[in-house]
C-alpha cells in the first residue's frame, strides 16, 4: 500500500485529498456522483463502480491505470482483498525473485529496513496520485522484471494486462477472519487518520454481508480470480492464505515454479526456501524496527498497522455463532458450483 512520495507535505496532501472526496478530478466529478454510494469506512462515501465498492480516489487511480498503465511480460502482479495477506505475498514475493541480488542471509536485506508495503507500490495508489508519471516505475529488482500489487477485482484490470504475458498472484483468506482484519484496521485508521471512533461491530459486519466493503463484494472479487486461475493456470496462481500457514515452504516453491524460477538443487541443500518463508514470516516481520514503529509513504500511517496477530481463526474471538453461520452461507450460496471452497475448520 504505497505509493513513492517526496516529503511529509506530499503525504498529508494525499491523504487530504483522498478523505475530502470533493477532491476527485474535474473530469471525474459528473461520472462519479452519478454512481451508487453509500458511506464510507474512512471517507463520506463509496461508490460502485461496474459491481465493486470503491473510495473515489482509487476510483480514480483505477481508471487512471486503465489509461495509462501499459503491462509488460515480465510483469509480476500481486492481488489480493484487503487484509487477506497482501503485505505477507509482498514480502515472499519479493524475497524470492531478488534472492540472487539479495541474499536472504544477508544483514543488508531490503526486508529488514523496508516496510514490505513501501517495496512493492500498488497500481491504483501508485495513480490516484495526480502528479504520477503515466509510466509505473521498476524498483529494487535489478531492471529486470516489475512487481507490483493491487486490490483492483480481474475484471478492472488494465487491459494491456491480460494481453501480456505478465503473471499474476492472488492471495485470498476466509472472509470471517478477513472481516475481523479489515475491521480492526479500518478502526485504527480512522483513528489514526481521521480522528473517527471505531465502527459499530454489528454495523461493519452488515456492511461487509451486504459486500459494501473497500473492493468487494468479496465473493465477486474471489471468484473473478478463480474462475480465471481455473482456465488459464499459467496465467493466475491462486492460493489461500490458510493453506499458505500451514506449509509456507511449499507454497513458495509453487510460486518460484509458476513465475519459471524454481530453487536449483544446491538452493534447496543450502536452506534458501526455508530462509526466505523465516524472513518473511509474521514473528520476523512484526519484530522489526521498521515494522513496529516506522510510517508508510503512502498515508503516513503506522505500519505496524499491517501487522494485527496473523493468525487463522480469530474470528471466533469476534463473531457470534450467528455471524459465523450467516458468513458461512454467504460463501456457500455463492460460490456453489465453482469448486472455490474454504474448509470449514479456517
Ligand atoms: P492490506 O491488504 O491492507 O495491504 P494485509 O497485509 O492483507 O493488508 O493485511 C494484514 C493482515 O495480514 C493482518 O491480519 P490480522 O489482522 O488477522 O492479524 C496481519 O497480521 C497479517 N499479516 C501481515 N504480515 C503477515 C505475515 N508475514 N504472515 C502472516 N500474516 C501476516
């Protein structure tokens, strides 16, 4: 979640503009009232755009992608909900495809002094910026290959991506503990940045039911990305969260094959996955200076944000059985038929 900013100025703008939605360009603003909306989490409203719940600056920075962002093959796109794991794949993703250029064992690892967010810039952020260069920018990986993150559902995509050969990752999570994520960070920025008090649970669990949450609905943005990993695999990898925790080394060796750069046999012997999925693990990551105590580029946040308790199933903490069961029925009624599955114990 980031986006490159030249100095605290640059940033308090951003985030000005971003909550005063009368911010939103000129030539947005007829397109963009006109839309359904309904309040928002941190701004006044949010709009739907073609079925997906948007705030109007990443509105914006949608269609400005759409316009502008021109994929190449070697591409590496990163998707995910909020809050389903995206600054874990960042982390994982990164360590992997720079591992020659940086060692994980390394002490100068980008990792240990970088917030994962601020490595890897997501698309609609990066142009929700009006001053952003129509061009996305390579970092930190050698000019060889650019990684880069979204939120945007398969079907907002820019076109150019789905015409290149650019690979894409998408992370997804079961929707009761992605909730309780997205509502417990919900509540610290809006305390944070906007001097809000937290959302009424039971208020928040409505809304994210009814699929009025950043990106959502859920179900439509999971399935976009299923349904497209199921008839083009070489295309999309999909892969969920939980399953991710369970056996995070496996899960990178399946990454490091789809995007053609598996670990050779001497990686293997000399304990490279291992080190990269200890790296980027949750107790490694949280730990760090950088993590606990450092701002994000984008918002000027905390970025300890990012790191709650990563952990499957502390939706139980928070949900009644009612919720539970309601959550369940939404996942089961609409992803009936398509295989998508989440098991029962997550
Ligand atoms: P974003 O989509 O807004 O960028 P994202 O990283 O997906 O955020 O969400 C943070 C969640 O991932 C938090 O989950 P929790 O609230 O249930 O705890 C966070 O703890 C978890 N997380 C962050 N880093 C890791 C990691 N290295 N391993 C596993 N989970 C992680």
């Amino acid at each position: 979640m980031a986006v490159p900013s030249d100095s605290n100025t640059s940033n308090s703008s951003f985030l000005h503009q971003f909550l005063q939605e009368s911010c939103y360009p000129e030539e947005l603003r007829d397109s963009i009232i006109s839309l359904p909306k309904e309040e928002g989490w941190l701004t006044p409203h949010m709009y739907n755009y073609r079925g997906f719940w948007f705030d109007s600056k990443f509105l914006y920075g949608a269609l400005r992608s759409q316009q502008q962002f021109q994929a190449q093959h070697s591409d590496i796109i990163l998707s995910t909900l909020p809050k389903c794991g995206t600054t874990w794949l960042k982390a994982l993703v990164f360590a992997l495809t720079t591992r020659k250029q940086f060692p994980v064992s390394q002490q100068t690892h980008p990792l240990l002094t970088t917030s994962p967010q601020d490595l890897i810039l997501n698309l609609e952020f990066f142009y929700a910026r009006e001053n952003s260069p129509p061009n996305f920018p390579t970092m930190n990986n050698n000019g060889v290959m650019r990684l880069i993150s979204t939120h945007l559902p398969l079907e907002l995509l820019p076109k150019s991506v789905g015409e290149s050969k650019c690979k894409l990752i998408y992370v997804c999570r079961n929707p009761k503990d992605t909730f309780v994520s997205f509502w417990h960070f919900m509540n610290k920025m809006r305390g944070e940045l906007v001097g809000l008090g937290e959302i009424p649970f039971p208020e928040a669990f409505d809304k994210y039911c009814r699929g009025a949450s950043h990106y959502g609905p859920f179900w439509d943005h999971m399935l976009g990305y299923w349904m497209e990993s199921l008839e083009n695999p070489s295309k999309v990898l999909f892969l969920k969260y939980e399953e991710m925790k369970k056996e995070p080394d496996a899960h990178l060796r399946r990454m490091a094959a789809f995007l053609e750069c598996p670990f050779s046999e001497e990686e293997e012997e000399g304990g490279v996955v291992g080190g990269i999925s200890r790296l980027c693990s949750f107790e490694s990551l949280s730990n760090l200076e950088v993590n606990k105590t450092g701002k994000g580029l984008l918002f000027g946040n905390s970025n300890n944000a990012y790191f709650r308790k990563g952990k499957v199933g502390d939706w139980r903490n928070h949900l009644t059985d009612e919720m539970a069961t309601k959550l369940d029925q939404i996942v089961e009624e609409k992803f009936k038929g398509t295989g998508l599955k989440f098991n029962s114990d997550y």
